[in-house]
C-alpha cells in the first residue's frame, strides 16, 4: 500500500513539474518516410544511421542517460566547441526516443533557454515500408529568448524531417 501512495505522489510531481516547465503549448512536427519502422528507429538512434542522413559526425550510446553527440561541420570534431551533445532521458524501442540538449554548440544563442526544453519523437508504422515521425518539443518558456528558441525549431524541425524523407525516397 505504501508503495502504491508513492508511485501515485511520484506521478503528480512529475505531472506538475512538466506543467511548470512547459509555459508554452508543445512543438509538434510531424513527418511520414517511406522507410520501415526498423528502418527509420536505426536511422535515429544507430551511430551510422545518423551519419547517413543527419550529420557528418555522430555517435550515440542507446541507454537512459546515454549521449547522442552530433557535429554539423564536417570539418569538426565531435566533442569539440560546436559539438551537439543530448542526453536519452527516456526510449520504447521503436515506439518513442526522448533527448534533451546538455551542451550545445559554442555560439549557440539560446543557452539559458535550451537547458528547459526536451524533445520526444515517435516512430509510427503507417504500413509495411512507411513510417510516421512526430517530434514534439516541450519545456518551451514565454520569455523572449525561449520564444526565439522555439521558432528556431519550428524551422529546424521541419527541415530536420525532410532531410530524413530525402535520404529514404533517395535510395
């Protein structure tokens, strides 16, 4: 019984902080590839899958609390000033991955804000050799340097998927 009252305390808090943190309505993107499912879950969370389509440098280590570095330069070298780091909070294999920005690039202009915001993306099979991606951001504030944080992604996001469209439809 005691366990019970915690887990359903642990919940509420766990709801309530979201709500704390999440000023602003979620982002949500949403994308369909003509890949499968297997397909699209090794391009995101394989070490080549997100050199394939993504990113010149990549890694990623699939585990709760696991890094997924990524470099855009292919000059660069991953760990360096301009390197990408996301730490996985949270993964259902091939049904959702959860990441959240622990170091962003040097120059980035949106620190402050970026250590509020997460991203959850879910992978939807819509038939045998088609697959739905939903990224959704949330942590987003009403302050001004988060609002120019979300319309950075609101930009980003959709190129993102096209970008992962376009490596599938290329093959």
């Amino acid at each position: 019984m005691m366990r019970r009252g915690l887990l359903v305390v642990s919940m509420a808090a766990c709801s309530c902080g979201l709500i704390v943190a999440a000023d602003s309505p979620p982002l949500v993107h949403h994308g369909v590839v003509e890949a499968s499912l297997d397909d699209v879950w090794a391009a995101f969370t394989t070490t080549a899958g997100l050199k394939a389509w993504m990113v010149p440098h990549a890694d990623i280590e699939l585990k709760i609390g696991g890094k997924m570095r990524t470099h855009y330069d292919k000059n660069g070298t991953l760990g360096d000033d301009n390197s990408i780091e996301n730490t996985i909070l949270s993964y259902d294999p091939k049904r959702m991955l959860s990441i959240k920005a622990t170091k962003a690039p040097k120059n980035f202009p949106f620190h402050k804000s970026i250590e509020r915001m997460w991203s959850v993306i879910y992978f939807e099979p819509v038939g045998a050799k088609r697959t739905k991606v939903t990224v959704v951001g949330l942590g987003y504030g009403d302050d001004e340097e988060s609002q120019k944080l979300r319309r950075h992604f609101e930009v980003g996001n959709p190129y993102t998927l096209k970008k992962l469209q376009q490596h599938f439809t290329a093959k």
